[in-house]
C-alpha cells in the first residue's frame, strides 16, 4: 500500500510547481503560462526540484 502512494505521489508532484513569492502549490502541466492562483505570481519552480536544491 505504501508504495501505491508513492508511485500516485510522484505522478501528482510531477504537475506540481511551488510559488517562489508564497510557496503556494499550482498543479500545472504548462507552468510558463501560469501564474500562482494564490499570488499572481508568475514564477514557478518546480515541486520536486526542492530536493536537488
Ligand atoms: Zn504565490
């Protein structure tokens, strides 16, 4: 069961993408013509790069 979730985990956080303003979570799959539904901020990064710095 665990690994299920993680495997959903990945596949959710692939569309992810982290406001650099707010830190609020966008689920996006075209992030350059997106903007953070919280802030208006236009500069996404994405949810997993957290991890590679
Ligand atoms: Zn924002």
């Amino acid at each position: 069961m665990a690994q299920k979730f993680e495997e959903a985990e990945e596949r959710v956080f692939g569309n992810v993408y982290v406001c650099r303003r707010c830190n609020a979570r966008n689920r996006t799959t075209n992030p350059e013509n997106t903007v953070c539904r919280k802030c208006g901020y236009k500069h996404l990064r994405k949810k997993n790069q957290e991890f590679a710095g």
